[in-house]
C-alpha cells in the first residue's frame, strides 16, 4: 500500500525561513564549498552546513575550542574537525540563530505536527488489550554502507483501528559517544498513520503485504545512524527498537606536517601525526614505502596515530605512509615525503695511485649530501679548472665527480684534493698521485743498545708498492728495527750452561 503526503505536510524546508533559488549545478556552500542550492538561516549552504548551525546554534557556549588556534581551514574534508571554526564561518557568512527560532515557532507545518502528536498521545489513552493485536517486539540491529538503502521492517497483524507511528530518538554526541540519559533524549517524528511528517526527502513508508508498514531509508548517510522505534497505539503500547549502524569508509581529517613534503636538517626531531574518522573507528598503521628499504623498527607500534623520532639521521626513510582501515571500502591513505638534509660525506676509490709519465689519470670522488653537493679540485691550494673535470648526479643524493690528469711532468704528481660542499657543511679527502717508477721512501731511525754505549744507525729503508691500498687523508710506513748481536761466543757459552744444567737435573733423578 503505498501513503500520499498531503499537500498542507510539505516538508520544512521548502515552507518556512528559506528561499529556494535557481541556482546552476555549480553553487557551492559558502561554508565548506559543498554543493548548495538553497539559502539556509541567511546564506547559501548545502545540508550538511544547515544541520550543524542548527544543532549549535542555541548553545554556541557548549562549542569546545579550537585546538588549533582559531585557524582551521574549513573545506568539504575537514568540515568535520573542528566544531568551533565551522560555527564561526557559519555566522561570517550571515547565518544566523535568531532565524532558527523563528523557524521553530511559526509555520503550519510545525503546529500540524504537534497537532498530530498530541493525537498520538491521546490515543493510547484508549482501553484496549493489547493482546488483541499480534505485534513483532523483537529488537533488531541492522548495519547499512553510508548511500546505502536500508528497508525498517514491522508487522501488525489485526490492526483494526489502531495506528502505526515511526518515530528516531536522537541522542547527542559527547566524546564522540551518544549518551544515554533520558532527559537529553530528543524524539523525531517521521511517520503517523500512513503519512511521513519527517524533512528528510528519502524516508518513506512501503508495505509489500496486509500488516507490513516498513520505513525505507533511500541513500542512507550518517545522521541517519541511531535508534528508531515502531509503535502501535495499543494499552499498553507497544513498541519495537531497531538500532541502525551506518559505515563509513576511514577518512583522514587532519595530518602533521602540513603540507606532507618536508625537509629537515639531519639530529633533529619530527613529528609525524594522522588522524582519522569512520564509523567503526579506523585503525592507524604506518609503512615504509621505500622498496629498497627494510627498516620495521623504526615504526612504531599499530593504531598509534602519532610517530615521534627524537633524532632523525641521513638513513631516515624518504617516503613513509599513514594508512587508516576500518573494514569498510575503500581505505584512506597519506603519503609523507621526508627530504633528511645533511653535510656532505666523501668517499673515495682508492687514495693511492701509481702511474707513468705521459700517462693520462683519472681520480674519482663519490659525495654523499642534500642537497646536492658541488665538487671541487685543488692541488697545492689552487684550483683546478673545470674542463678537466665532470660532476655527473648518481641519484637522489650522491653525485660523483671525475678528474683526468695528464702526466707530463713530476709537477703533476703529489696530493689531490676532492673538496664536497652544501649549505650544511664541508668535507674533503686527498688522493695521492705517485709515479710508478719510484721505489721507496728514506726513513732514519735511531737505535740504543745499551746503558753505556750508544750508536746511531742510518738505513735506508725501501718501501715497495706492489698494489693499491686504502688510507684516509695521510698515510702512515712504519719503519722495522733490526736489533744485531755480532757476538758468537755468548750464544755458545749459553748453550753449554743449559746442556749442564739439564743433566745435573738428570743425575739429581737418579741418584734419589
């Protein structure tokens, strides 16, 4: 059986305190930029807008504070975490509580409804057994994907004269929990005797068979979340609850640092932080994008929305992500890209070469930084020029640097330097050029052999270099000393004191 609103029960906001205009598809909230085509309370918003002002607007001193300075952004995203800036937008742009009164005290349709009500009430006034009536009591809970459609199902068998009310209890929102307490319970009515009274355009009633009187809910969104009773007028009344739970997909609200790509000095602290909403409340977790990168202890534990690292070092990884999953489809993500800045580090091949005259030498220098760092070459505090040299960008950080050398003469051996710098710092590293027909390098070492007699010894000592060796910035040869005892007569007399010592031992055996 299908009801047919009566032309006097027109919904609320079409009657009274709104001016519907013929905007274009592309009219926004002045509020948080959401589609709007009429003008709610002083100013053009969309619905979700118009509901908040309402909700507020009689109490604007139980609004918590901002927790950001007064200085949300408020965009069709974020309209959601912060209740204060959103009401302060709300009253910038015109909207005003004085006309939320007046909506509540005139109109037809408000005075036909209480009117309704009170005929409602008078009602179960009747004496009646309500053991006449067959009636489905039964709690239900129903969960339903927000802009789903969700069908209230309830039976009255032998209905006679008696009428069927679907009514929703609101309870406000404390801590993010509906509180339980009777007197903040506030009562809606939608639908009475085969008529919907609600302002919401997609409730209404539907019956597939005799006794059905099912409320449909049409593209269910998350005020519709909450309780609703079916009641019929009988002595006692009668009355079956049925909780309705909406999901919602996780969405982030509110991330630090904003925007996500930052840059930091290598030693300090960050803060990473992500918030999210969702019905059921979403899980954080945080991951690594970096393939090459295999670093889970630095994460920290699940469903913890913020991520402190005292002292974040040049390894640090360069793009991390903020994953918040509820079970609902699909799930929120933000992407944070870390740019560690840090001095320059050089590393070198080999710091020792060998080469031939009129031979051609290239010396290679790898610098580590970011940002980049530029590469420069001197010899004998002079700077070399730099069609002798390429810089070519390995990657994200190291760049490496080639030198080409030209042995014309014993001018261009000696000690190269390979100079790294940035903004944060300078760093360099020498390479030593020798040629390869030079044979060794003179030491002198002085030698005392006794108490009273000293002597000094001049060696001259060859160092031989026979393959490439790592050093850092110098290179240490340590010298061997060759301590002689030219004396021939004392190694014998000692061995003819050990020979007698052993068999005077030997004859002390037996003789005992």
């Amino acid at each position: 059986m299908a009801f047919k609103q009566p032309w006097l029960i027109l919904p609320i906001r079409q009657r009274i305190n709104k001016t519907k205009i013929d905007f274009d598809n592309n009219s926004l909230c002045q509020v948080c930029g959401d589609k709007a085509h009429i003008f709610n309370y002083g100013a053009l918003t969309c619905a979700s807008c118009k509901t908040f002002f309402r909700r507020h607007g009689f109490h604007p001193e139980d609004i918590p504070e901002c927790d950001f300075n007064e200085d949300c952004k408020i965009t069709i995203q974020s309209r959601r975490m912060c209740t204060s800036c959103r009401f302060a937008k709300c009253l910038a742009v015109g909207m005003s509580p004085d006309r939320i009164r007046k909506e509540d005290l005139t109109g037809k349709c408000r005075a036909l409804i209480k009117f309704k009500q009170q005929e409602i009430v008078a009602s179960t006034s009747i004496s009646v057994s309500g053991s006449l009536v067959a009636f489905d009591t039964t709690t239900e809970y129903y969960t339903v994907p927000v802009s789903g459609k969700c069908v209230l199902t309830c039976y009255v068998a032998e209905v006679r004269s008696f009428k069927v009310l679907w009514q929703k209890i609101d309870r406000p929102i404390v801590g993010g929990n509906q509180t339980n307490v009777q007197q903040q319970e506030q009562l809606t009515l939608i639908a009475f005797d085969g008529i919907v009274y609600s302002n919401k355009d997609h409730y209404r009633l539907e019956s597939d068979y005799v006794g059905s009187y099912n409320l449909i809910i049409d593209r269910v969104n998350e005020d519709d979340q909450g309780e609703y009773q079916c009641q019929i007028n009988t002595e006692p009344r009668k009355t079956k609850r049925i909780f309705l739970t909406v999901q919602v997909p996780p969405r982030i609200v509110d991330f630090r640092p904003n925007p996500p790509l930052h840059s930091i000095r290598a030693g300090s602290s960050l803060t990473l932080s992500c918030r999210a909403e969702g019905t059921p409340m979403p899980q954080i977790r945080w991951r690594i994008r970096d393939v090459d990168m295999n670093q889970a202890d630095l994460l920290p534990p699940d469903n913890s929305n913020i991520w402190f690292i005292p002292s974040i070092s040049n390894t640090f990884p360069r793009t991390v992500e903020c994953i918040a999953d509820n079970g609902v489809l699909p799930a929120s993500n933000r992407i944070f890209t870390i740019n560690v800045e840090y001095a320059p580090v050089v590393i070198l091949n080999n710091d020792l070469i060998q080469t031939e005259q009129y031979q051609n030498v290239t010396i290679e220098c790898h610098a580590l930084s970011r940002p980049f760092a530029r590469i420069t070459w001197e010899k004998n505090g002079k700077m070399i020029e730099k069609n002798k040299m390429s810089n070519t960008r390995v990657n994200q950080t190291m760049t490496t640097s080639r030198l080409t050398i030209q042995m014309n003469n014993n001018d261009d051996l000696g000690q190269y330097h390979c100079i790294a710098e940035n903004i944060h710092g300078r760093m360099e590293a020498i390479v030593h050029v020798l040629q390869e027909s030079m044979q060794g390098i003179k030491h002198e070492t002085k030698h005392r052999h006794s108490k009273h007699n000293s002597s000094r010894i001049s060696t001259n000592r060859l160092l031989t270099i026979t393959h490439p060796i790592r050093l850092s910035t110098t290179t240490n040869v340590y010298s061997e000393r060759d301590i002689h005892i030219s004396s021939s007569s004392y190694r014998l007399w000692t061995t003819h004191i050990l020979i007698y010592l052993l068999l005077l031992f030997q004859f002390q055996t037996i003789y005992r």
